[in-house]
C-alpha cells in the first residue's frame, strides 16, 4: 500500500518534513505482494513516486479527506 510518508530513513520523525503532502518525492510503499519474490509482510518498505503507477502497489484511503 501507498502511504502518505515521504520515503526518507529511519528512525522516524513527524517534524523532518516527511509528511509534507505536497511535495512530489517518492512516498512510502508498505507490505509484500505475492506477485514479486512471495514476500508478503508488513515490514517492507520501499519507495514508489505519486507519478508512476503498477498492477501491484495499492493503496487504503485511512484519513479524512476534510479536516
């Protein structure tokens, strides 16, 4: 799943800038997919920017849309 987190290292910190929702970097990507390498965990993190899109990264609409 996409996430809103902008992808930067560990550990994490609210105030480094990586929830900035406007900015294009690449955002988080979160879980497995059995399609690639059958690894299917929540721990898995990678990187994927807002322009590109796949057949296998998803996402969860998990936030109001209005404050």
């Amino acid at each position: 799943e996409w996430v809103s987190s902008l992808y930067q290292p560990y550990p994490y910190d609210a105030t480094d800038g990586r929830e900035n929702l406007d900015s294009s970097n690449p955002r988080v990507a979160r879980g497995g997919s059995w399609f690639i390498n059958v690894t299917v965990h929540s721990a898995m993190r990678s990187r994927n920017k807002n322009t590109s899109g796949s057949e296998i990264v998803g996402f969860r609409c998990a936030m109001s849309a209005t404050p």
